[in-house]
C-alpha cells in the first residue's frame, strides 16, 4: 500500500513535465530550439510566388548559419559571383520620345567606357596596390570634380511604424513584394544588473512549427514581425534567448502591448566594441557621383569611428553589383582591418555598365549576408546599402525578403540608402529592408527635389516626412556612433 500511495502522489517525470508546459502557457514543442549552425553557408531558396495579397509563408528551418569569424583579414580578399547567363547580350535602349529620361538611360547614350580591366584572381587576397596600378593604366585620368557636399536625409520607419504602414497601403505594388510586417513585438534581452545584452540569440517557435531567427542590437533589441515567418496567426510562442553560455525562457503572446523583456540569470561581460561595417554598392554607369562621394568620404568616417569612446575595433567589407551581361556581376572584398588596403580597393571602384532600371540587388544582398565572414559573438554589424534601382524581381532567388530574414537572424543590421533616381519599388524594398533589420532608410536630398544637378538641399521626391538632413557622411557617422553609444558600458 505504501508503494502505490508513492506512486499515486509521484506521477510519471513526462507527465510533469508536460503539466508544467500547459500551466506555463507556453507551446507543446518537441526538444530544444533548433539552433542555427556556425560558420557562415548560403542555402537554397524556394521560389517565392508573387501573389496580389501579402504573401504569407510559414518559416521553419534557418536558411542561414551564425557568424563565427574570430578575426578580419590583414589584406581584402576578392570574391566573384559569376553571371548566370555569361554570354554578353546587347541592351537595347528605350525610346525617350514622350518620356523624361532616366539618369541610366543618360548614361547608356555616353561615350563606350574604356577597355576592362583584366579579372582578379577569385578567393585570393588581392594586393591592392598592384589592383590600383592596373586600374590605372587601362583608365583616362580622372576628371576633377568639385568638392560638392551630398546631403541625404532619414526617417526610422521603425519610430514611426505606423507611418510606414501608411506608406506601404498608399503603393498597392507593395502587396506583391517582401514579407507581411503589419504585426511585430518589441524584445528586449537584459542581464542580472538590467544591463541590455546586445548580440544575443533569439529562436522563436510555434507550436505549429513556425520559427524565426534574431540577434539582438547593440541596446539588446529586436523586432519580432510574426506574420512575416508564421502563416496560421499562433496565439503564442516560445522564445529562446542565449548568450556566453547563459540562457532563459519566455512567452510571447500575439498582440500584447508591452514589450517582451528577457533576462539572462548573470551579469554579461564587457568586451571592446567590435564593429563590422560592410557597403554594397550599386556600380552600374549612373552611380558615378554616388561612388565618388563614398570614396572621398570613407576616410572621415573611419576616422571618425575610430575615435569614438569606445574604440572599436573596426573592420570594413564591401559588396559591388551590376547586372547580367555587364563587365561583371557580383564582386565583393571580404571584411579587413586594414583601413589603407581597404581605401586603395575602394578607389579603384568604377560605375559601368547598367541600362535597364532594375539591377542585382537581390544577388549583391544575399551575397553580403549569406558569404562574407562577418565576426562572431559581440560583434555589432552594420551593412550600408546605396543604391538607384531596384532588384530584379524577375530574376530566380534570393530574393531580398528572404535575404533581410536571414539578416536578421546573424545580426545585421541594414541602412538602406537610396540614391538619386530610384523609383517607388526601390524605395518599397530598401525601406523594409531597413526597417525590418532594425535599420533606417536614408536618401539624398537637393536643393530642386526632381533635379539632382541642382546641388545639395533638403528636397526629396521620396515618399516621406518629418525627416532630418546633413552631408551623407556625417548622417552615416551619426549613425554608427549612436549605434555603438548603446553598448553597456564597463
């Protein structure tokens, strides 16, 4: 008798623990959160079917695998992404009778360009100097160009979600691109001592299998957008959080109105600043001003960085793009300390090529996240994004929505800057782009809105308001430092 009363009152350890998962409110999920793997691996995408509804799709494996370089290369090492159609196809200019030209199409009617310069070894370290002689020799000298400020102005369409989804009703096309965002909650990741833990790893699940993937910022934040991974409106979900060892546990429920807040059971540790910073640039002919810009610029802007309060140690990456049938397709130098090799590659960085609007922005995206060796734990990484034209939609995948998930997934966060020129899909996908990586959207101001030759001011033909405006530089500077400024001080 005494045995089965032990019995009766001591149920089987399943039972217990299935009881505590019910009283918890949290969903019934099989194991432990499926973790995505490291080093960094790009994975095959499903074609994505473009539908007159916002499309709904349920995520349930990581298409990603977490950053895990410990360092950045001494020397800029090149990679290439071939053409998928290799042979060179003859873009046949539009006719401008009854139309107002766009600058590509400009540039398309210009003076060929001159010989190419011949490839650059693949997946080697490059030696920049001789990139730059090489360069050099097969290029005119260049033209003098006045040092005219470029103004840009910002919005955070995550501070003013509402407004952006007011934006996006006012473009029907929006309903035909990226993900459904309507639906997003705040996360934010705490130590013992109420310190944000930036960087660390979230998985959320649902019951239904629906998962997603996300780092959280320099503050210890991330936007959860559920609709955008979870296609059946679960009224619940598991969220996994860890960081240095540490992890915890928690219930997010559809539609509450506070932020969910996570804490790790100790104190975190306070590293130096690590700061991965990436540009991918749009190369094609109408992109000459911009580039230049860029390349006069940078030296301030890691200057500057480098003389932030917390020191950080910066490495720098950059992804250039064009499209099919052009000199060539993808090109990137993977992330280097090396602030002086680094300048001399971005100096030999030429516009070319281009004709019709979109470009390889899908491509050059999914390149960027999915291939570079982004640094691993406390690393804040910021990828800046300039561009005129939108991606080619047309093209089979990645196409950039699943590319911003995967984004968010490694902690990436994205500053979409369009350039002058760049048409209402282009400003639909940077701003989402931007704004579900936790990111802004930036975009060059004049003095005459419609008129890029009319020298910098503060009008834009983008479809925005309440927006501040300085020289692009110091906006991406701002930007960087204010990042960083989150970091939990020692």
């Amino acid at each position: 008798m005494k045995h089965a009363s032990m019995a009766f009152r001591r149920p089987p350890v399943r039972s217990m623990a299935f009881a505590l998962t019910l009283l918890a409110g949290l969903p019934a999920l099989a194991g432990e959160p499926r973790w995505p793997p490291p080093a960094p691996a790009p994975a095959v995408v499903q074609p994505d079917l473009q539908a007159p509804v916002p499309t709904r799709r349920r995520q349930t494996t990581a298409d990603f695998r977490a950053p895990t370089a410990s360092v950045c290369s001494d020397m800029p090492r090149m990679r290439e992404v071939p053409d998928p159609q290799p042979p060179a196809r003859v873009r046949e200019i539009p006719t401008l009778v009854g139309k107002v030209p766009h600058r590509r199409e400009l540039h398309e009617m210009a003076p060929p360009p001159p010989p190419p310069v011949p490839m650059i070894a693949v997946d080697a370290a490059v030696r920049v100097s001789e990139v730059a002689d090489a360069r050099a020799a097969s290029s005119p000298p260049a033209m003098q160009r006045p040092a005219t400020p470029v103004t840009a102005g910002v919005v955070d369409d995550n501070a003013d979600f509402g407004g952006f989804q007011q934006f996006l009703q006012r473009h029907p096309e929006a309903a035909r691109l990226g993900r459904d965002v309507s639906v997003r909650q705040r996360l934010r990741v705490i130590d013992a001592q109420g310190r944000p833990v930036p960087d660390a790893e979230v998985a959320v699940s649902a019951a239904n299998g629906a998962r997603m993937w996300a780092r959280t910022d320099a503050g210890g934040q991330a936007w959860l957008h559920l609709n955008a991974f979870d296609d059946r409106d679960s009224a619940s979900y598991r969220v996994d959080v860890r960081r240095a060892g540490q992890q915890a546990r928690a219930q997010l429920r559809r539609g509450q109105k506070d932020a969910l807040e996570v804490r790790l059971p100790t104190a975190a540790a306070i590293p130096r600043a690590r700061l991965d910073l990436v540009f991918m640039v749009d190369a094609t002919g109408s992109m000459g001003d911009e580039i230049d810009k860029l390349r006069a610029s940078l030296r301030d802007i890691v200057r500057g960085i480098e003389q932030l309060p917390s020191r950080p140690d910066v490495c720098l990456g950059l992804v250039t793009y064009r499209d099919r049938g052009d000199e060539y397709f993808v090109r990137s130098w993977d992330l280097t300390g090396n602030v002086a090799a680094f300048q001399q590659v971005l100096d030999g960085v030429r516009a070319g090529g281009g004709g019709d609007m979109p470009e390889a922005m899908n491509e050059a995206f999914a390149h960027a996240v999915q291939t570079l060796d982004w640094r691993g734990p406390a690393t804040t990484r910021l990828l800046v994004s300039l561009a005129d034209a939108p991606p080619h939609m047309d093209y089979p995948p990645p196409h950039y929505d699943q590319t911003m998930l995967a984004a968010l997934g490694k902690g990436i966060k994205v500053f979409s800057v369009a350039a002058s020129g760049q048409d209402t899909t282009g400003e639909i996908v940077q701003r989402q782009i931007a704004q579900y990586t936790g990111g802004r959207f930036i975009f060059l101001t004049y003095k005459v809105a419609s008129d890029p030759g009319s020298g910098p001011g503060r009008e834009t033909v983008h479809d925005v308001a309440d927006y501040s405006v300085d020289t692009l530089d110091a906006l991406v500077l701002r930007l960087v430092r204010e990042e960083l400024a989150q970091l939990p001080q020692g």
